[in-house]
C-alpha cells in the first residue's frame, strides 16, 4: 500500500487529520494499489479514508470543496513500482543503445497505467488475469502497440508466448466501450505488406473503440550487433506504406467520416512526399506519436503570420539546427516567414545522426554531441534554434546526457528550444520567444 511522503498544510487530508508517513490502505472502502485506484476515489463526491498511523489502523471522513485535490503527495507518481517489459522485440530502439548513456534511458517501460496518465504505448504482455479485468471493470483508456493482429506473427515479433493473446484481449475490452489508439510499427519483411492489410483490416472492425491507426516505420540504429536483421524503410517502401495507409483511409472516410488510418510523418519525410494539410488530421488523435506533428507546426507558422506585429528590433540571424529528415520542411517554413518579412536570415544545418547512425534522421534524436560535430567552426549568427523534441521532458538534457549550457558554451552561441511553430516565427524575426 502507498506510503503518504506529504500532506499540503491546511488540505482537506490535513484537516482529517492525514500525516506524513502513514500507509494509506482504503478509500470509500477500496484497496488503493496504485495511483488509478486514487484517482478514480478521488471521482467520488465523498471520501472516506482508511490508513496506518504509527501501526494503528484509523478511518476519517476528507472533506472538501466540490472535486478539490485533498492535498496527499505520494514517493512515486505511480504509487506503485513501475512496470517492466516482458518481451524481446526484434526492432526494440532500447536494445539498439550505445552504451554509456543515462541508466533511465535504458528501463523497458510497458505500464498500463502510463497509457492513461501520460499516453505511452504498451503491448499488454505483462499482465495478471486480474489486471485485464481491471481495465475491462474500469474501463482504461489504453494506446496500444499492436504491430501484428496475427498471433503468430505478433509472437515472433514480440518474442513473447504471451503476445499472441492481444486481438482477443482487444476483442473484449472494445465489447466493454474502452477506446483504444493502435500503432504498427512497421519491419519491412516481417508485418507489411499482406500482414499489414490483415492488421489494419482487424483492427478497424472494432472500430469505434479503435478510432485511430498510425502506421510508423522502424527505427535502427547503428547498434543492431547481435540482433536480428530487419531492412530499413526506405523511400521506395515508404510511399508503398503511404499508399497502403491513404487507400485504407479513404476507405474508412466514406465509411465512418474518419480516415481512422495515419502514416507517421517520417514516411512522408522519407518518400519526399509533401506534408498533408491540416484537416488530413481531423483532431490529430495521434500526435504525441508523430503523427500530423508537421502539419500543426505549419498551421501555427502560418498563423502566426496573419498577425501584424512586424519585428521591432529588426529580424534575427540565427541557424537552424534539425535532423536530416525534417531539414527541407523546415526551410520551406523558414521561406514563409521571409517571404512576409524580407530581412529574415538563417541558415538551415541538417544535422547527420553520428550517435545513432546515419539511418537515424529524426529531429528528436539528434544529440549534444552531434550538434557539436556539425556545427562547429561555422559561423552560427546570433544563436541557434533547435526543435524541443531534442532534450528531454525537463528541457535540459540532450540523449547524451549534455546540457543545452554545455553545447551552447562549446560552440559559443545559445541554444534556443523551439517548441511550436508560432516561437519558430517570433525567433526568426527577433520577437520573444
């Protein structure tokens, strides 16, 4: 059971008399493992409290205001020890680390529970009978990596007996209402191709509960030694998946009014086919997993430029730092904010992936150390302007563990983190960002 770490003075767990320490062991009457438990508690209009204090067991009513937060803070945000993988996956990116790294970098999380509170995508191969009923009785949200509906070809994938079990498991959490975002992973050789148009085809027959697909290529690194062989996406396969995903889509457009089927953007960035509009998206279910992330940058660069507030203190002249692929979008973006104003200067720096490797072309994986290597020695303007997506949750740390202060001071300009299309515009005219 969650040991309480603290008690906001004055909260209505204060006033219950709650302290720091005590072992919480019931809410309304139920067990709470675990911070869902809290939480869906916490939904009730009243709250009654069973917990240790100094080994005597003690019950008290929590009153407050209306659904007011009741003050308790706990050592995890799980309340609980976070969830391990139990599969071998072929195309696993965290078997494909160099080493080194920061040791978070490398725990397997497949938390359910994470699916819920901050959108991770989980396999559901780890999981006690009560704990699939558990998300059938509370009906959990859950963002679910599918790859393969075939049990066999899921189990190969996953390299898990109990992989195979996942279509039947999403058969009946979709009979009990719970929505589901899929995502396939897509090894060329393994799971397109005819698997994948099974895949697809199963997972829209439980649509509604499935109201989204996204379809995303493999990433490998230059650390596959020892792992199995699986051929990258290239160009080629990249406009097939396309192909593949825009066809089924359409499908569903005229059969549910959604396309319901999403390629990732790097496909797109692959193929060197141009970016879908915004409304391609309908209400972007799927962009935390890079899907439409492109198209919502433009929409926000090109409404950031409806506005009238002209530079003040004349454009800036910064550089552009991105990953290989995403490098012709963002000069495209560059080019709408000087065609409205001319005085703009940057450079655009495609940053090759030395970490990883060189098939590694995302934006999101470039290092410190790359940008060091890349950009060194060149004349860089008034600071350099790299996407958000490369440093971590917190903002300040690269994959290899170097602070934006360490790669600004090594290259003697600042780093500027840009988070969304409209401080992209105010960055290269010189607004604040």
């Amino acid at each position: 059971m969650p040991i309480v770490k603290t008690v906001t003075p004055g909260s209505p767990a204060c006033r219950a008399g709650i302290r720091a320490r005590d072992e919480l062991l019931t809410l309304n009457g139920r067990p709470v493992r675990d911070l869902l438990d809290y939480r869906f508690a916490l939904a009730d209009e009243g709250i009654t409290a069973e917990f240790l204090s100094d080994g005597e067991r003690k019950i008290c009513s929590i009153d407050r205001e209306g659904y007011e937060d009741i003050g308790l803070g706990f050592e995890s945000d799980l309340m609980d020890a976070e969830k391990g993988c139990a599969n071998r996956c072929i195309f696993c990116f965290i078997d494909q680390l160099p080493p080194g790294l920061r040791p978070t970098l490398y725990f397997k999380d497949d938390d359910y529970r994470l699916s819920i509170l901050t959108g991770n995508y989980v396999t559901l191969t780890n999981l006690a009978d009560w704990e699939i009923d558990r998300i059938a009785d509370l009906r959990i949200p859950l963002n679910l990596s599918v790859h393969a509906t075939d049990p066999g070809l899921r189990t190969r994938m996953l390299r898990n007996p109990a992989a195979g079990n996942l279509y039947e498991t999403m058969k009946r959490f979709a009979a009990r209402g719970i929505p589901m975002q899929a995502q396939v992973v897509v090894c060329p050789g393994w799971n397109d191709g005819q698997a994948l148009e099974q895949t697809l085809a199963d997972l829209i027959a439980l649509h509604p509960r499935v109201p989204s697909i996204s379809v995303v290529p493999v990433g490998l690194t230059d650390f596959r030694r020892g792992l199995c062989e699986i051929i990258p996406v290239d160009r080629a396969r990249a406009g097939e998946l396309i192909g593949t995903c825009e066809r089924v889509g359409q499908s569903c457009l005229k059969k549910f009014g959604s396309r319901v089927v999403y390629p990732a953007d790097e496909l797109f960035l692959t193929a060197g086919r141009e970016i879908p509009p915004y409304e391609y998206y309908e209400d972007f279910p799927q962009i935390e997993n890079g899907v439409g992330l492109l198209a919502a940058f433009r929409d926000e660069v090109e409404a950031a430029l409806t506005k009238d507030n002209a530079p003040q203190n004349g454009p800036s002249n910064v550089t552009c730092a991105t990953g290989m692929a995403a490098a012709p979008f963002l000069g495209e973006m560059a080019e709408l904010v000087k065609s409205k104003w001319g005085g703009v200067q940057y450079d655009i720096i495609p940053v090759e992936n030395r970490f990883f490797g060189r098939t590694v072309t995302v934006a999101g994986l470039v290092t410190g150390r790359d940008l060091i290597a890349r950009l060194g020695g060149l004349d860089l303007g008034e600071r350099i302007l790299i996407p958000r997506s490369m440093l971590r949750h917190e903002g300040d740390l690269f994959l290899d563990s170097l602070s934006l202060a360490e790669v600004g001071e090594a290259l003697g300009r600042p780093l500027l983190p840009i988070p969304d299309g409209g401080a992209f515009v105010r960055a290269l005219t010189g607004m604040p960002v």
